[in-house]
C-alpha cells in the first residue's frame, strides 16, 4: 500500500503484511516528516502529519486530550 507524503508529497511504500493493521508513525524517508498514521485491513483510516523533519521527539501515545 502506498501513503503520500503529506509533507513532500512523496509515494511512501509500505508492506501490507507489516502495515495490514497499523497505527503509529511513519517516517517519510525522503523528507523526514513524521506522519501518523491509522491503517485499518489494509486500508488506510487517517493520515496526519505529525511533526516536520526534526529528531528528539519520540512520544507515541501519552498526549492524548480527554473531555469530560
Ligand atoms: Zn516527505
């Protein structure tokens, strides 16, 4: 399955037997953009950018915003 890049624009290829079922972040190996991303089947739910090129910033879960 193939994600673009909502940084670059770039054709980012992911396995679907690693990716089938996937919800995290990817690393644009062009760019360097982080994307989070929500594959469901093999099927892709959400695509967000999660941060610019930049390192140092590994927190995947644990900022979640809850109201109420
Ligand atoms: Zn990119």
């Amino acid at each position: 399955m193939k994600i673009n890049c909502l940084s670059c624009g770039h054709n980012i290829n992911l396995e679907d037997s690693t990716y089938g079922d996937y919800e995290g972040a990817i690393k644009c190996y062009a760019c360097g953009a982080i994307l989070e991303v929500k594959l469901i089947e093999g099927c892709i739910k959400s695509v967000k950018l999660h941060s610019l090129a930049q390192t140092g910033g590994n927190a995947p879960a644990g900022k979640s915003r809850t109201r109420e």
